[in-house]
C-alpha cells in the first residue's frame, strides 16, 4: 500500500464517516417529529379518555335512576299503565346499551393511550441514543481528521490493524449467526408453541373446561423451559456475575455450568489478590477462556482440565491445560478451513492487550496453553 492509497482510504474513510452522521442527523429529525406527532395523539387521546370518563359516570346515575324508575312502576300495576311500564322498560334498556357501548368505547381509548405511551417512551430513548451517537461519531470524525493524516509513516502498522479489524468484523458476525440461530432453535420455536397452545386453551374454555389446567400446566413447564434458554444467551452475550463480582467469580460460574451441561470436569484455581479490572480486560480474558474450554469440549476429547488464574500486581496470568488428544500446533495454525480452533482469533485477542500467548501441545499428549496480559496496578 502506498502512500496515495493510504490517502484514498483516509478520505473515503472520513467522507463515509461524515455521510454517515448526516445519516443519523436524518435519524434524530424524523424519530423527533414523530415523537412530536405522537404526543398530540396522546393528548387528544386523553383528552377523550377524560370526556368519555365523565359520560360514562354521568349515563350510570341516569341508567340507576332508570332501572329505579322501572322497579318502581313494575310494582304497581293500579298506578300505572302498561305503556308506563314499557316506557319505563325502554328508557332503562337504552341507558344500559349506551352504557356498554361507552365502557367498551373508554376500554378501547384505554389501551390506546397505554399503547402510545409505550411508543413515546421508545421514540425518546431513541433520540436520546441517536444524538449520543451523532456526538461520539463527531469526535471520531474530528479524531480521525487529525490523527489519520500521520500514518503516511505507519503504514505497515496500519495494514495488520486492518487484517485485525477484518478478523474482529468476522468473529463478531459469527457470534451475531451463531446467537441468531440459538435464538431461532429455542426462544422464537417455544414462543410459536406458547402461542398456539394458548390458543387451545382458549378453545378448550368453551370446548372442554376441564382439559384446561392440565394445558396451562404444561404451557407453564414450556414457558420456564424458554426462560432458562434465554437467560442462558443472556448470560452468553454478558454475564451480568461479571459486571457484578468481576473476572474470577464470572469464569467460576461459567466452569459450574459448563460442568453441567457438558459433563466436562474443569478445576478452577485463582491466585492472588482478587481486584476489579478495566472492563475491556475481565471481558477480553472471559471470552478467551469461554473459548479455551469450548475447544477442550469440542476437539480434546479430554477427561479433565485445569483453569488457573494468576492475580499479579501489574500482570494476569491465564493457564489452561487438558490431559486431552492434543494435535499439531503448525498444522492446525495453517489449516483455514478450520481456522485454527480460534486460536489465531485468541492471539489476535491478546495482542489487542499487549499480551502474549504460548501454546504447547503435540498429539497425545494433551495441551497447554498459557497467556499473560499487562494490567494497571
């Protein structure tokens, strides 16, 4: 790449960089006028809702006072006629018609107004984001317009930057398929059935009561089932232990779990003082475990492994070792097709870091492999 390429890029980067912020710009106008539409609606809504509210309590006192009146001249055949009582029978039966029509109306009106609150409530969150995004992207445009321009000496740095950058692009895609397709194989299945066993209970409350609790049970049982698969992408995507407690307890929890699914013995060791980390860390040194153990699972055929951490003042030491197959090193490294067990995406990982990896193995006997990555004391 020479220097007018690099120069290329650099303007295309910044031109798409800006036609992207006018992009979003357009965003937060259209998502600001709906917002706008959608508070008049809201009001006029309540504003009926209010109306329709003092009608309906002002019809009840004259549908009282009507069936009261009805009572009244039913009991007395000598004072009134039959045509007093019809009369009577007639006026009540249009309060209570009109009564019901104005209740269902104010239930409609209800829900309307919930509905477009939901909606408002969502249109401001996504302004809010959206002009956070057009002022994070404005200071990337204005980094960028006065950094970029030094690299013209850096080139070889910009190019593994790149190649680095494809590679996160494509691990990350490969997370969005492979979430999409956990998503669509549990959840979104359990939700069609939940909805379609909902609707044979609610054919079985005028078919066959008595079939009903039975069904709501097993619905109950296929609800709990989908909420442990969702919390379990949940849990995928962030353990919220690892937010909470930080990286040994969250690792500790996955290895447990792991444990119980898989059936895989892991021992977990952690020495040192336990701290919190910069969160880019604990969540970089996390997935790199998650990955480890994932290729121990998949490829080791392994009956054990040991997870150990070290806590040092200005270092974390990672060792993960199986007393599995094992296979060679330069083999699978060159081999594409397989991509290397992740492991090319694991140095690429740690070097992010500034780290460094080591990896040990040979086949038959088992894999070793040890990283270390520089902390802030």
């Amino acid at each position: 790449m020479d220097t007018k390429d690099l120069d290329r890029i650099i303007k295309e980067t910044l031109e798409s960089i800006e036609r992207s912020k006018i992009q979003i710009y357009d965003i937060v106008e259209n998502t600001l006028a709906e917002q706008a539409r959608v508070d008049q609606e809201l009001a006029e809504v309540k504003n009926e809702v209010s109306d329709i509210i003092k009608k309906v309590d002002k019809l009840s006192r004259d549908e009282k006072k009507a069936r009261l009146r009805l009572v009244e001249v039913s009991k007395d055949f000598r004072q009134y006629t039959e045509r007093d009582i019809k009369e009577a029978y007639d006026t009540a039966y249009q309060f209570q018609a009109e009564l019901i029509r104005l209740k269902e109306r104010e239930k409609l009106l209800r829900y309307r107004r919930d509905h477009l609150e939901v909606s408002l409530r969502r249109l401001k969150n996504t302004a809010q984001r959206a002009e956070r995004l057009v002022s994070q992207m404005g200071v990337v445009f204005n980094f960028l317009s006065g950094g970029l321009r030094d690299l013209n000496t850096k080139i070889n740095e910009l190019q593994q930057a790149q190649d680095m950058a494809i590679s996160i692009i494509r691990a990350q895609e490969e997370e969005r398929k492979r979430i999409a397709r956990e998503i669509h194989d549990g959840p979104a299945q359990s939700m069609a059935n939940i909805v379609m066993r909902t609707e044979y209970c609610i054919k079985l409350l005028n078919m066959s009561p008595e079939q009903v609790h039975g069904e709501l049970v097993s619905l109950q049982n296929l609800v709990r089932l989908s909420l442990m698969d969702v919390r379990k992408i949940i849990f995928d995507l962030r353990p919220m232990v690892l937010d909470d407690l930080g990286l040994a307890p969250a690792i500790k929890r996955y290895l447990s779990n792991y444990k119980e699914q898989y059936g895989l013995q892991v021992e977990f060791l952690c020495f040192g003082q336990q701290r919190r980390l910069d969160s880019s860390i604990e969540v970089a040194l996390f997935r790199i475990v998650q990955e480890l153990v994932s290729n121990v699972h998949k490829h080791a055929r392994a009956q054990n492994a040991v997870v150990k951490i070290e806590l040092l003042r200005n270092k974390i030491n990672v060792h993960v070792k199986d007393d599995g197959v094992g296979f060679d090193l330069e083999k699978v490294m060159s081999d594409k097709d397989r991509e290397g067990y992740g492991l090319i995406g694991m140095r690429e990982r740690v070097q992010l870091l500034n780290g460094e990896i080591n990896i040990v193995t040979a086949p038959g006997q088992g894999t070793s492999i040890n990283l270390s990555v520089p902390v802030e004391d």
